[in-house]
C-alpha cells in the first residue's frame, strides 16, 4: 500500500491547525525558534544522493500580523550547502512561507507549527549545512550550522534514512514529519518512515531488523519484520506499538538484510521518549525534581523523590508545578517555563567543577532572574576576578570571587532572608 506523505504535496503545511540587554539576548538565543532535520534518499540522478532538508518552525517562534482575514505570519529560510571546508559554496535555496490563521490563540498555541522542505541533489560526501531563519515583520534572525554526511543509496538493494512521523489521517494513509523527534510512546506508539530500493525487475524479500538502544547502547527491544519489495521503491511507514520506555533520549537502529540475511545497510536514528503530562524542555525527571531546590521546600522535594513510582512521581510533580501557575487557563505555565530556562541558561553558562545550577551564580541567577547589569573583573592586577552583580529593582549588589583562578566564582555577598526565594 501506498502512503501519501502530507510533506510531498507541497513545500509546506500547518499541522494542527555592557549587559543591559542580558535577559533578553539570552531569551532570543534560548527560544527554539525552529527544528531542524536532513534525510539522505535515492535521488533520480546517477551518481547523486537526494538530501531532503525539513524545517520545523513552531506558530510561537513568529510575529503575527492581524489581517481582514484573521492573523498572518510570513518567514523566509535560507539553505546553503558547502564542502566539508566551508570554503565552497555548492548550492544555496531560499524559500518563503506565509502562515495564516483565524483565531489569535491558534498563533501562540505550543501545538501549532509550520514545517516546509526543499531538496538537494549531492554527490557522496561530507557537507556543511548553514540555515538561517527570518521572520519577515519581527526581522528577527536564527542560524544553524550542520555537518552532514549524504550517503552512497546502492544500486541494487538499500535503504533511505528514517523520518519520525505521526499519523495525522488514518482513513487517507496521511503522515506528518516529526522533526523534533519527540515521542510519547502511549500516544500511536513509535512511527517512522523510510524507503526500500531494489534494482530487480520483480518482487523480491528482504527482512528488516528493529532494535531501540539506549544511551550506554544497551538494547532494549528487537523486532525482525519480512518485508515484500516491488521494483523500483518501496515505501514503508512501521509503528512499535509494544515498545516501553522511560523518559530520556534512545536510538532506533534498523538494519536491511537480504534473501540470504546478509546485512546490507544499517540506519540510526535518535529520538526523545516523552510521558504525557510532563513539558518538553524536562529530559530526566529525577534530575528536574534535583533542579527544584530553590522554589521548593524539603518536605516538598522529599514527596517527590520518595514517590513509590515512575507514575506517582510524576503526578506529584505536576500537581506541584501546577500550583504555581499564575495562569491556569491557558497551556502554558509561565513559572514553570521561566525556572527551568534558568536552569537551562545557568547550565549553558556557569558550568565548571559543578553543573551551572548547583554553582554559585547559577543559584542567584535561578532564584532571582538576570541581574541588570554585570561588572566583570577578570585581570584586576592587584585582585582575583571577580564579578559584580546588580538588581536595580532589589537596590543589591553581589559579588563573586574567583578564589582558584579557574572560573570557580563564589558568591561573597550571601543571599538572606527574604531574597532566598525564587522570584518569578
């Protein structure tokens, strides 16, 4: 059976319907203002790999525009591809989308997305990929830059690589790319989708082997499936639907044998096991309720870590956070997406001896946001380095001192009293 693929119809589609400027550069680097995926498939070309390149990019991430008709958002995507060295520029697309929608709450929904694609013919190789996303009204402007290897698709058997998809439309075989890879497993079970290519003028078999690894590549799960090839191209859409995860990142490899079970390609694809109920931007549940010690009490972090189960200890968790939504509403939880990008940033940004959230300036940075301003003193002649943190609205101060002159700053000024509470 055949299976139209929702992406191949058209280039896009909407799927479900000084440091006076530290907060908001950080918020502008730290949004995920788009998704990004590259997919090697048998190209028309001798000689040549087609490179499918999806761009995800979430309602949220643009500014919308009101309209006669409802609300318009327009960007524009740039795709170039170089060598391996970057010097070379070997091809280069650029394309416009155009988003429009009725109702204001559909444009700040974290469940509507745009995704568009375009297609690269290359030769095998290694590549460097540069995207650039821009909102046409917002000017605003995000890069990404990929190395990217395009495979040699054989001739005579071989397989493409794997899209995650969701089944938006049973009854019409119709499928949406996953690009983020997010998959919640008691939702329609793990979907992907690939292509078979057989160079033989009839029908022939081949066997398919499944496996999910985890990430110390420990196998979790194996499934062998005979498949039935037709001349030409194959294309495939699988579901494993008996599949138990936890939450975390895993991989699925798929290995293509022959007649004979002789391995002829093997294909990995990683992918994020979600729970339903729990926010994306938590990956390890035991690590975020550890996160929690600056917004919540001991007796409240010890119901959550003593939760005699997986279950429990994630309803305790989203009945906590829930809680604290100043909105409840709406989707989204305001405080609960400001504490853990401020986990986030101090991670990115503090990390040295400690991960950035257990440091020093990453508690003062979770607990009472990005300071106004930052005094740094990094080559003080008679001195440590040392750094001088400012809160206007606070009328403080707080210094932190290098004391091992190896990024290890520790906070001199200590937080007391009423300002050892999270502040949203």
């Amino acid at each position: 059976m055949k299976y139209l693929l929702i992406f191949l119809l058209s280039a896009s589609f909407v799927a479900f319907s000084q440091e006076q400027n530290f907060e908001r550069n950080f918020k502008l680097s730290y949004e995920a203002f788009f998704h990004q995926d590259f997919l090697n498939f048998r190209s028309d070309k001798p000689g040549m790999t087609k490179v499918d390149v999806y761009i995800q990019v979430p309602y949220k991430s643009l500014q919308f525009i009101k309209t006669g008709q409802g609300f318009t958002a327009k960007y524009s995507v740039v795709v170039s591809v170089f060598d391996e060295s970057k010097d070379k520029l070997i091809v280069e697309k650029t394309w416009n989308e155009t988003i429009n929608v009725i109702d204001f709450a559909q444009t700040i929904s974290r469940l509507n997305y745009n995704v568009g694609y375009r297609s690269f013919d290359l030769k095998p190789g290694n590549y460097f990929f540069r995207t650039a996303v821009i909102d046409n009204d917002s000017k605003k402007e995000v890069k990404s830059e990929n190395n990217f290897r395009v495979r040699e698709i054989n001739s005579d058997l071989d397989m493409s690589d794997i899209l995650f998809v969701t089944r938006s439309d049973s009854k019409n075989n119709q499928l949406m790319p996953n690009i983020p890879r997010n998959v919640t497993l008691s939702v329609g079970g793990l979907q992907f989708f690939y292509e078979i290519y057989s160079s033989d003028s009839t029908s022939r078999n081949c066997t398919v082997d499944y496996e999910v690894l985890d990430k110390e590549s420990k196998v979790l799960y194996k499934k062998s499936v005979l498949k039935e090839l037709t001349p030409g191209k194959t294309q495939i859409v699988e579901s494993l639907e008996d599949l138990k995860l936890d939450l975390g990142t895993f991989i699925l490899r798929a290995t293509l044998k022959d007649e004979n079970f002789k391995t002829i390609t093997t294909i990995n694809k990683s992918f994020f096991s979600r729970w339903v109920g729990l926010p994306g931007s938590v990956t390890d549940l035991d690590k975020a309720i550890s996160q929690m010690v600056y917004i919540a009490t001991p007796d409240e972090l010890s119901k959550l870590k003593d939760s005699k189960n997986n279950d429990e200890k994630l309803k305790n968790f989203l009945e906590f956070w829930k809680k604290k939504d100043p909105s409840p509403n709406n989707e989204e939880n305001e405080v609960f997406n400001e504490y853990f990008r401020r986990v986030a940033y101090a991670n990115d940004n503090f990390s040295n001896y400690n991960e950035g959230w257990r440091t020093d300036r990453g508690m003062v940075y979770i607990i009472l946001g990005a300071p106004n301003n930052i005094d740094r003193h990094p080559f003080e002649y008679d001195s440590k380095p040392y750094e001088i943190w400012e809160y206007y609205e606070l009328n403080r101060s707080f210094i932190f001192l290098d004391q091992t002159g190896f990024g290890d700053y520790r906070l001199i000024t200590p937080l007391t009293g009423d300002l050892f509470r999270y502040r949203y």
